[in-house]
C-alpha cells in the first residue's frame, strides 16, 4: 500500500522516522528478529529519511525499490574501509575480521607486507605478459608464439642457474647492502648503476620486477622495473576493496544519475586547497576571497571544497596556548563559513589533517577532533573532519584524497640518487604511487604507518582519480587513464594559482578510418595530445582543448604513426564537460602598437596567468610551429612587430576579463602605469587578478 501511494517516498521517510524511533526506545533483546537484521533495515531506511535517492520501478503489477546509497560517500578508512586478505591457493580475496588491538604484535608488520606483496603479485599475474613458474608449460602451449615473461619467486633463485626474472621488495635486512624480498626469503642484490627512464624515483621499500642472474649469493640485477598498473576491469575476483555502502545494481544506477545531472548542467567539481594556514593574515584572506567570489559570482557551486592542512604555520603544540590558538582559528573559519549560506546549503566542507597537526605524524591519520576545532562540525552544517587519506565515493567513481611530502621523501630514500637528481616530477611521482598501489611507499623509517590499517593506504586497485597535497610545485598529469594531480601549497603560493579543481570528463571511443582522418588529428595535435583546433573524427567534432589519450593503439611517450598505426584505429577522446555542450570558447583580441606593451603584457602572462593550460596563442607574427600552443610560449609576445593583433583562445572562465586588464594596462600612458612590484598576497590587485 505505501509503495502503491501517490507519495511513496515521502511516507516511506515516515515509516523510516517511525521504525528508527521505535528500534532506539525498545528493548532490542525481546526482539524475536536477529538485531543485525534490524539494523540492516534500519540502515537503508535511514538512506530514504536522509533525503537520498530512491528508485522506483518495476513490471506491470509491481513495484520495486530501491535504495541508492548517497551520490557522495565520504569514507572513514579506519572504520568504512573493509579488511580483506589475498588467498593465494584460489587466487581470490575474502574479507577477514576486523581486529584491531591497540597494541599489535610483530606479526602484524609481517602481515601488512605479505598482504601488499600478494595484492601486487596478483595484480601483475593479472597482465597477460607475466606468468607464474606453476603455469608456465601450459600458458607456454596455448600462447605458442607469443613472449611471456615467467615471474620467479624470490625463494626460488637460489640453485636456479641463468637469467631470471624475480618479483619482491626492496630493503635493508643485510647490513650494508639492499636485499629483495618476498614472504619466504631474502636475497643479496647488486643494482645497475641506474635504474633507466622508468625508476628515478624507486624508492627502498618499493616492490620491483627485476632481471639479472643468481650467484655467488648475490642476485646481479641488469634491469629493474616497477611492477605494471593493470586496469581494474581487467584483474579477476576483485571484491570491493575501496570500502563504502554498495547495493546490487547501485553503480549502474548512480553512473545514470550522474550522467543526467551532467546533461542538465549539474556539472561535479571539486575545489582542492592544501597547506590552509588558518592562523596566517595572508592566507586566510586569500581564502575569504576565494570562498566570497565562489558565493557571490559562481552559478554552479562545487560538490565539495576539500580544505587539507597543515592548518597552522607551526607545529601544534600541545599546550594551554596551543590549544587555545588551534581553536580561536577554526572559530574563525566557522565564522566565515557562517556568513556563505549559499555555499553551505549545496557544498560539503571537508577537511583532512597534515602532518603537522594534532596527532602523531602516522598514516593513516585520524580525523580532527571536535575539542580541538571548536566545535565547527557541530555548528557549521555541511562541515566534515575526515581521514588522511580520505576515500570518497562521488556516484558511482572512486577518489582518493592524500596530504603527504610525497617529493621529498622519494628523493630522500631513492635507490638511484643520481638519476632523481633531473627527474620529470609529475611523471615519477605518478608511476611510483599507482604502480606500487599503495600512498606510502617508503621505509618505514621514511613514514611511520599503522600496521592494522595499511589496506586504508591501498591504491589497489586504483581509484578514478588520485589527488595530492604536496608542498611540492602543483601539477596534473595521467597514467593509463587515471587522473592525478598535485595541488601545491596554498599559503606559499603568491597568487590564487594553486586553487586545483577536479572536474569529470568523458571518455569516448572514436574510429579514424582514414589516413586523411589520422592527418588531421596529427596536425591538431598540440602539446601534451591537446588538440589546439576543431577536428572531426567518426562522424563527430572534438573542440579544442579535447585530449588524446595515451592508451589502447597509442605508444606511451611518442605520437601515434600512421605508418605503423593500421588504420582503421580506434583511439580514445577525453572531453571535458563543458565540451559536452559545445560551448564556444572564449576568444579575446588584443593590438599590441610598440615595444612597451609588448613587454607590458608579456609581464602579465608571466606573473599572473600561472596556468600553462589556461589558454592558447595565436596571432600575426607568432611563427608556424608556436601557432595555437600553451601559454608556455607567452615569450613569443616579444618577438612580434609594431601593430601585431594576438588572439587568446580560453575555455577558463574569468581569462578573458583578465587579459582585457592586462590590455588596459597596457595601453595606458608611462606616467599612469600601475607599478609592477610583486604585491603581497591581500593585495586588492590579486583580487582582480583572480
């Protein structure tokens, strides 16, 4: 009958009001049903109290329900994350229970290194190219010509004579020198003089496949390897290790309901900032006029601002004074908090604690307590503390948010110092983290970590998106198609360029059928596989900014050759969103007439457009090959003549009133020209600038 009525959902919400009541006032032993059962009930009744989606549906005569879990799950790792163990004789994972002592013994170190060993091993037995000793004949017979590669055990090198190919972890358990090891055993190791292009940051304590021959109780490494990201839908038995509330048939039905909001102009972003120094005047009025403009000027609101320390200049102390300082500067936060309804009413506030916040510098750390931040989750609505990492479920993707000094401790425990010395840091840094699977991939001198929640630290199997909150310089990059970028410091940075917002994109198949197809998609092809054109490929018009992803028929590192490329290809698109709804780019045209201006705006480029994808260049006197590349040509401004018109072509909201600024400025007379001294960071320039 409820399920029948004109107002399902609502009454349902009643029942739930009802049966939540009743089950908290009686008592639950005179229950003749089993209390997990009740508070199974319980639970999915409390999604449709909580104002979270339900769907309705169901044959002619009847009427299903379905309760979805929320479009964003915000994950406690040390209580959502489940506990699973890798059974190595099945090849399949099964949840263990979850017994956490205060005090573990020894053997919960051992076990935390097998469980990460296993989950690699299995995931790299998952790529075709590598086998395990046990299957090697068969695979062997059934590939026949095609190479494979046979994954020794550790334990197995030793009276195995020639070149093997060895899976373990790097450590110091053999004084004076790096050893390999698995669960079983430990071998001396000899390393190249370097580690090649693929291994500047291997770090002691990451797991390897590495070549070389057995002898002389030294395994003589010639080349070493980090063990390959496999995607996810391609690794076998693979439960729910990323933790969250999940129902049959969830993900499909919240992956539509994402994908409806998008078409309705709902578009999901998140607005990342790192090293919120609360109790610092400059960056705390950097964050006022952030969260200001975002209140008063931004038609659609992010789905969250995730704010991660540290949230003080200086160590916390655990003082009277201490305290009281920490406290008084989430007080302030909550006051501005206060004063954004808007913002509050349709975004989570979240925030994830630094190192050198309350609590021991360990991984995973727990959330910030209520007693320390003044009560703000209390009286701010929508605010939460979460764990570091935080793990968040937004529909049906999974992402992971992670403040750590990843740089400097890679570079501090890296096998080949030498190599790590011109190291390209977005790349490296991406490898390491999704390649090892795992956040802290250092020696445990490196990053003290809580042996009974290691698994929280997992990036097995990888999330859709990764981001990162290292004090390092800021940076996206992507590694077989899973996003991660950096977002730097917030308070170190001069200007509000350090603000990372993490937007969904769509990925699409496209057949180039021709070679005349594939020439038009190269000649587009700008930096980093961005097209800087509109070029129409099966039938449907990619704008600029459109990406190519390095994935599939492509060769990582290099473009894809239509002479070894056959044709027909099938490559794969990245759109941004707003491209979904082929919105125009904005296009801003600016006469430069001498030499001062010239120098004038190139000033402005340099100093205030801090974005190199923000927009692209094109105009008379800019030659051929820097036509409609990344604003890392900006020097070209300085090369052109006396008269010359440039175009900037955006897709960055707000650019092109700050390049009309900076043309104002520009043309203005000597005598009236703003002075150009580096303004501190509350100065009402940066705010126009922003």
């Amino acid at each position: 009958a409820v399920l029948n009525s004109d107002d399902a959902v609502g009454r349902l919400r009643k029942l739930a009001t009802s049966v939540r009541h009743l089950y908290d006032t009686t008592e639950r032993e005179l229950s003749a049903v089993g209390e997990d059962t009740i508070e199974f009930v319980v639970r999915q009744l409390d999604v449709v109290a909580g104002s979270e989606d339900v769907v309705m549906g169901g044959t002619e005569g009847e009427v299903a329900l379905q309760f979805l879990p929320p479009k964003i799950q915000t994950l406690n790792v040390y209580t959502q994350v489940p506990l699973f163990a890798y059974n190595q004789h099945s090849s399949t994972y099964r949840e263990t229970a979850q017994d956490f002592p205060l005090f573990p013994d020894a053997a919960r170190r051992d076990w935390m290194f097998r469980e990460r060993y296993f989950a690699l091993w299995h995931r790299t037995l998952s790529d075709p190219r590598f086998i395990s000793p046990a299957e090697a004949n068969a695979r062997r017979a059934a590939a026949q010509n095609q190479e494979v590669f046979v994954v020794t055990p550790v334990d197995g090198l030793v009276g195995n004579p020639g070149g093997k190919l060895t899976f373990g972890r790097l450590s110091r358990i053999h004084e004076g020198c790096l050893s390999l090891e698995d669960p079983h055993r430990s071998v001396k190791v000899e390393l190249p003089e370097n580690g090649g292009a693929l291994c500047e940051l291997l770090a002691e304590g990451c797991f390897v496949l590495a070549y070389g021959v057995y002898h002389a109780e030294v395994f003589h490494i010639q080349d070493i390897r980090m063990p390959p990201l496999v995607r996810r839908e391609l690794i076998p038995n693979m439960p729910n290790l990323f933790g969250g509330e999940t129902v049959t048939g969830s993900q499909l039905a919240l992956s539509d309901m994402e994908a409806k909001e998008e078409g309705e102009g709902d578009h999901s972003t998140y607005l990342v900032l790192s090293d919120v120094h609360l109790d610092d005047a400059a960056a705390f009025q950097k964050l006022t006029i952030l969260l200001t403009r975002l209140e008063r000027d931004q038609p659609v609101l992010p789905r969250a601002i995730v704010l991660m320390g540290n949230f003080s200049k200086n160590p916390f102390v655990y003082s009277e004074a201490g305290i009281q300082a920490y406290r008084a500067s989430f007080t302030k936060l909550g006051n501005l908090l206060l004063n954004l309804p808007r913002l509050l009413k349709s975004t989570k506030i979240l925030t994830i604690p630094g190192p050198q916040d309350p609590g021991k510098d360990i991984m995973p750390k727990r959330p910030l307590s209520n007693e320390l931040t003044g009560g703000i989750a209390d009286q701010v609505p929508n605010v939460t503390h979460c764990t570091n990492p935080l793990r968040l479920r937004h529909f049906s993707r999974e992402l992971v948010f992670c403040r750590q000094d990843f740089v400097r401790k890679l570079r501090r425990s890296a096998v080949f110092p030498k190599a790590s010395a011109g190291v390209d840091v977005p790349t490296a840094v991406t490898r390491v983290l999704l390649e090892q699977g795992h956040l802290c991939p250092f020696p445990p001198q490196e990053q003290t970590t809580v042996w009974t929640h290691d698994h929280a630290l997992w990036l097995h199997p990888h999330p859709d998106a990764l981001v990162l909150g290292d004090p390092s310089d800021r940076f996206s990059a992507e590694f077989e198609g899973v996003p991660v970028c950096n977002v730097g410091s917030f308070s170190a940075a001069r200007s509000l360029g350090s603000v990372t917002q993490v937007e969904p994109f769509v990925k699409q198949l496209v057949t180039v059928g021709s070679k005349e197809e594939m020439d038009a998609l190269l000649a587009a092809l700008g930096d980093q596989y961005r097209l800087h054109k509109q070029v129409e490929l099966d039938g449907v018009k990619f704008e600029a900014g459109c990406e190519l992803l390095r994935e599939g028929a492509l060769v990582a590192g290099g473009r894809p050759d239509p002479g070894n490329l056959p044709l027909p290809a099938v490559l794969v698109m990245r759109t941004a969103a707003q491209f979904q709804e082929n919105v125009v780019s904005e296009t801003v045209t600016v006469t430069l007439t001498d030499k001062q201006e010239r120098e004038q705006l190139h000033r402005v480029l340099r100093d205030d457009l801090t974005t190199d994808e923000e927009l692209i260049l094109s105009g008379i006197g800019i030659p051929v090959e820097a036509q409609l590349q990344s604003v890392s040509n900006r020097d070209a401004v300085l090369a052109l003549p006396d008269g010359a018109e440039i175009t900037f072509v955006t897709w960055t909201p707000d650019v092109g009133e700050r390049i009309l600024d900076a043309a104002a400025r520009a043309a203005e007379p000597p005598q009236t020209k703003r002075p150009r001294a580096r303004a501190p960071a509350h100065a009402p320039a940066l705010v126009e600038a922003w």
